[in-house]
C-alpha cells in the first residue's frame, strides 16, 4: 500500500472507532504505565512493542498507539483491551543517531465494558527500562553510519589449513565514499560460536579505521569458540558478528551485525564440523 494511501486508510480507520468525530485529548490517565522493550527473540531484529500496565482500577480499550522520539516512529491500530496489561507490536524504521531509547507515547482510548466511554487520545513516555530501544537504534546509527562513509563488500569465504588448525577467513573490502573522513572502522567482535583468530581486527584492541584514502580489504580470520556439538544445535547468534564503528553523533561502543549472505553463512557454519572433526 502506498504511503499516502496508507494514512488515509489509517485515518479513516480511526475516525470510524472513534464514532465519526474526533476523540478528546485528555491528561495521560492516573495508574497507566507504558514501557518501549523487545523481547529476547526479538533483540537481533527490528521488532518491538509497547507495553502497557494498567493499575487504574478499571480496564480500558486501545485503537492505537503511536510512539516516537527524534529517533525514530512507529505505531499500531487495532483493538485491544488492557486489563491489567497488553505488548502491542510495532515494526521499528531504521534508527536515527541520537541518545537513549526513551520516547513519547501518544494512545487512542476508553474506558472498556458495557458502560464503555468516548474515545479519547492521552500522550504520555515510554520508558526504555532495558535500554533495549537504545541498543538497537545505536546499531542502525553505527550500521547507517558506517555504510554511508564507505562502500562496503563482504567477499567469498575460504578455509585455511586443515583440522584443528584451519582458519575460516571472510575478506571485507571498505572503499571510502568521502562522505565522512570521521567515521571509522574500530574492528570486529566474536559471537558465543566463534571467536577471532590472530591477523583480525578485533575490537576493543584494533586500532581504529578512518573511512579515507583507496579502498582496503580487511580479513576477518575466525575459529570456533567450543567444538560441542550441542552448540551448534542451541546456536541462534553465532553467525553474528558485531561491526564496532566510532564518529560524531555515534554511542560508545556502537556496533552492527556484520550482514552475511545466504552462502556466506552456510560456509561458515560448514567449517564448524571440519574444524572440530565431527563425522
């Protein structure tokens, strides 16, 4: 649907929960909490919710609920009652730079039951309590940050060596756009499968990489971390490698998940077993 076309229907939508006519804004009610998290399988995603608690006293009815900081937006409409709380999911959009995961939240409401009241909207914050908001829009800030400094090419994997000695290497060439000098490169992080074998930037040690000059391949030489074969059955992050990136406006230690094609990772996860010598 396109965007505009979507806003209409969107409006339209709410108009017509809302009895035709506007709802009243009123102050964000006594005893509602509102929280901005991700559950754990969403951590790795761009998923979220909002949480409302409901300690008022009496449940009440949502047809939506926008929330927003200078970071980023996104929103959810349908119907749902709180009593005593309700996650509603939203899609988050690519993260702006910027500090904290905080945001403002702004809910279409009334009170639920058969002596249900008019709809009203209240605006009132979304707490970050886990700074898993912030963690995510961090990342989209290192990965736009990063992405847009220098053109960035993951190559075609190969293995070095042989059984217990072998090295996975993944060559990653970073060519400069000259879009900022600033921003740099600060190295590569392990995952719980695999960790970094000597001849990689690895971060925290690497020194850092302006994102200037000719364009450079980097090695990023991995081995596994455990040779359990358990492992890699639990594993659902260890092809997961973190890309710290540093420059104005960017969060300590802000880092993006390295993307990884199709091929790419099965190559990865295929070295594990002649690595480790299962079979």
């Amino acid at each position: 649907m396109r965007p505009l076309l979507a806003a209409v229907v969107m409006a339209a939508s709410l108009l017509t929960a809302c009895g035709g006519s506007e709802p009243d804004d009123v102050p964000w009610p006594d005893g509602l909490t509102a929280y901005v998290d991700q559950t754990r399988l969403q951590r790795n995603t761009g998923d979220a919710f909002v949480r409302l608690v409901n300690d008022t006293g009496a449940p009440i009815e949502v047809s939506r609920v926008e929330v927003s900081s200078d970071r980023f937006r996104a929103g959810w409409t349908g119907a749902e009652s709180v009593d005593p709380e309700m996650d509603f999911d939203v899609d988050m959009p690519r993260g702006r730079c910027g500090e904290g995961g905080n945001a403002e939240v702004t809910m279409t409401w009334r009170r639920a039951g058969d002596d249900a009241g008019e709809w009203q909207v209240s605006t009132g914050r979304a707490e970050d309590r886990y700074a898993n908001i912030a963690q995510l829009l961090d990342r989209d800030c290192a990965e736009r940050s990063l992405t847009e400094a220098a053109d960035i090419t993951v190559g075609d994997p190969r293995f070095e060596g042989n059984g217990r000695q072998s090295v996975f290497v993944l060559p990653v060439t970073f060519a400069p756009t000259g879009a900022s000098s600033e921003v740099t490169f600060d190295g590569w992080e392990g995952t719980v499968l695999f960790q970094l074998a000597p001849g990689t930037p690895t971060w925290p040690q690497a020194a850092p990489r302006p994102m200037t000059g000719e364009a450079k391949t980097l090695e990023m030489r991995v081995v596994p971390a455990r040779c359990d074969p358990h492992a890699l059955a639990d594993d659902k992050v260890g092809g997961l490698f973190r890309v710290h990136v540093a420059g104005p406006g960017i969060a300590a230690d802000a880092a993006y998940f390295l993307p990884l094609s199709k091929a790419q990772r099965s190559a990865l996860y295929d070295f594990l077993p002649l690595h480790c010598g299962w079979g």
